[in-house]
C-alpha cells in the first residue's frame, strides 16, 4: 500500500472517530431532553402541499450527487481496467 493510501485511511479514521466522539453524546442528550418530542411534533406539523420549487431544488441537488458518484464510479473502473 502506497503511502498516501495509508495517510488517507489514517485520516478517515481520526475524522470518523472524531464524528462519533461529538455524535454520540449529543444523541444521547437529546433523547433525554426532550428534543425528541419537539422534532417530532415538527415533522408532524409541516405542510402537506404539493412538492415546490425546494422540492424541485432539492431532487436537482440528489440527482446532481447521485450522478457525481456514478461518475467517480466509473472513472476509478476505467483506471484500473487499464493497469
């Protein structure tokens, strides 16, 4: 394994690790404070309209990351197809 791939993988893990360590404990207080209940109380109370201009927004920005993954997909393919 290349050294850049080993300082890669490496950095993953101190970032992974470094999103649990915050993730984790602000999950468990706001199960316990009642955050829970206030979400939930707003996805139950939000408009039920028809999709929108932010639906229209939103279902752009999925289709423009969805695509960039494919895209990254295939090009690391072709890479390796050629060696």
């Amino acid at each position: 394994m290349s050294s850049a791939a080993k300082w890669w993988s490496r950095l993953g893990a101190v970032v992974t690790g470094a999103v649990l360590t915050l993730v984790v404990p602000v999950h468990a207080w706001a199960a316990s404070n009642g955050v829970s209940e206030v979400a939930l109380e707003a996805a139950r109370s939000r408009r039920r309209g028809g999709f929108g201009f932010f639906g229209i927004l939103s279902l752009l920005c999925c289709l423009v990351v969805v695509g960039g993954i494919v895209l990254a997909v295939i090009l690391i393919s072709r890479n390796r197809k050629r060696r």
